[in-house]
C-alpha cells in the first residue's frame, strides 16, 4: 500500500486532470520543437507573469502585471520543452528576448487552426509541497541573459509589441 503524501485521505482528480493536461501541452511543443509547425498550426500560451520562476523581461512584467499571451506563429527561435518548463526566443519590438514560462503557469493552451483550447485552473490551491519546490527550482537556474540565443526575426506583417489578446474569438459560442 501506498503512503499517503498528506493527511487528505480524498484523492485529488483535479490535480490529476491538470496535470495530464499540462502534459498535452508539453507534447505538442515538444512535437514542434522537433519537427516545426505543421500546417497552419500555430499556439497561443496565456500565463502568468507573477508565477514563481516565470522569467521574462522586467519591461514586459511591468506591462503585464498578471498574465501575458505569446503567440508561436511565424516568427519564434530556440524553442525547448522539458518536464517544468517552456522556453522561447521572442521578438519584442524587434529586439529579441528569452522567455522561460513554467508549464505550472500557463492559465490558457490555444492552436485555433483547429479550434482546441485547455483552460487550466491557477495551480496556487492545487500545488502541494513537491510543485512548490520545482516552481522554486525553475527560478534558481542561474544565468539569466543568454548571449548565445538566436536573434529574433522580423514577423511578417505581425505586430511585435508582445500584446494580450482576447481569446474569445476562438470559442465556440
């Protein structure tokens, strides 16, 4: 018999379900970071900004105090995926900039190419101790500034200013 992590003797589908979830995620990018965007797939990834090991330019975490939408369209470099987090080369106007956004902080999943999305809960009432300390490892990854990453392109036609958009011009109604 297995020990029970805490005294809740309930099992948490929800945290289950989030984290099978979270886990459809990680395989689409990583299926894109191997082998490109198929077709006219493209992502949007709502997250938020103020979640522990979310690394991002302070000038964006100023203008976006809570959550950020990136869109991984045309123009995106030097895309990784493992099991904690995401991280991008993204061009904010025309400078590039790295991005690592753990999988724990992503609030919305979005290809509208073919119209699937996954909206997850906030992970703060959901994370139990061992998350606590990967969130807490995702910020401790030492050098920030990465002179090696690939400079960014210009997007065609895209606006590059980083801007949240609305997702509910992807929903079913």
């Amino acid at each position: 018999m297995c020990p029970m992590k805490n005294d809740d003797p309930t099992l948490r589908y929800d945290k289950m379900v989030e984290s099978a979830l979270r886990g459809v995620v990680r395989q689409a990018v990583s299926e894109v970071q191997e082998q490109g965007l198929p077709g006219d797939h493209h992502f949007y990834i709502t997250f938020m900004t103020d979640f522990p090991g979310v690394q991002i330019p302070d000038y964006l975490r100023e203008r976006y105090p809570g959550e950020m939408t990136i869109v991984l369209q045309y123009q995106f470099e030097n895309l990784t995926v493992d099991e904690t987090n995401l991280g991008v080369t993204l061009s904010f106007n025309n400078i590039p900039e790295r991005l690592i956004v753990p999988l724990a902080a992503i609030t919305i999943f979005a290809d509208p190419s073919v119209n699937f999305a996954l909206q997850f809960q906030p992970l703060g009432d959901l994370m139990d101790h061992e998350e606590e300390a990967l969130a807490a490892l995702a910020m401790d990854d030492g050098d920030d500034d990465d002179p090696s990453a690939p400079k960014g392109k210009k997007s065609k036609g895209k606006k590059e200013t980083g801007e949240v958009i609305s997702l509910d011009q992807f929903r079913k109604k």
